[in-house]
C-alpha cells in the first residue's frame, strides 16, 4: 500500500474518531483535506474494481467484497466537507458551482451513494457481468459529477 493511502486512511481514522466527519470543520482547510482523504481511498478502490472490470486483474470474490464495500463506506463520507462555504477556494478542485447549486450537487453525491451500495451487493454475488454493468454505471455518475462541480 503506497505511503499516501496509508497517510489518507490514517488521516480519515484521525478525523472520524476525532467527532468531525460527522460534525462542522473547524476551518475550510479541515474540510478540504478531509474530502481529499476521503477521495483519495475512494480512488484507490475505485481502481482496484477497474482493474477487475477491464481485466487486468483476475476477479477474486473476496478481494472485489471488500473493495465495494470500502467504496460503500466511504461513499457516505464526504459530503458535509464539500458544502462549507468557501471550501471550494484554496488547494481544492472544487468548482464554485457546487455550493450554488447545492441541491444538484448532493443529489448526485446521493445518486453515487446509492449506486455504490448497489456495486457492494453486486460485488457479493461474484458475478462478472453484473460487476461491469454496475460499474459502468457507477463510473458514468462519478464522471457526471466530477464535469459539473470539479475544476
């Protein structure tokens, strides 16, 4: 596992246990680095499913469980970080337009949290075409999302 996963995952403990990824942030850098801890485990996993769909790596049953459910879970984390407002100047990607339209933008943060659960049950069954269907659909929202509010 490379140094900055482990530094994220190790972030993301920091801040879960610490009361904030279910409180406000202290500041808009507190929320920024916490939604790029969160983004960047998310991103690891999210490759390791991709490797299975595309076939550059072989679908182990167990391996692809736990990578969806690690989507699963951080799914459901990062979205207080992305609404503080000002959280979109500094070191972030984040576009402006998504504390404007914030109803927009946590509809689609909601539409990935529900299409990440269902990547988890799919992920259980171990079955490849279902896999890369759900994926695909998965992927197309994360796609969706990030040409609307990310710079």
């Amino acid at each position: 596992m490379g140094k900055m996963l482990k530094g994220a995952i190790f972030g993301i403990m920091l801040i879960t246990m610490g009361g904030l990824a279910f409180a406000e942030f202290a500041t808009t850098e507190d929320a920024i680095d916490y939604r790029k801890a969160v983004m960047t485990v998310t991103g690891e996993h999210f490759r390791r499913v991709a490797a299975i769909v595309t076939g550059q790596r072989p679908l182990k049953a167990d391996s692809l469980a736990k990578d969806t459910q690690v989507l699963r879970v951080m799914a459901e984390l990062p979205w207080e970080a992305f609404m503080l407002p000002g959280s979109h100047k500094g070191k972030t990607t984040l576009k402006k337009t998504a504390l404007k339209e914030k109803d927009d933008f946590m509809a689609m943060a909601r539409q990935f949290e529900v299409l990440t659960q269902q990547l988890d049950e799919t992920g259980k069954s171990g079955d490849r075409d279902a896999v890369n269907a759900q994926f695909g659909t998965l992927a197309k929202s994360c796609k969706d999302c990030h040409m609307t509010f990310r710079k």
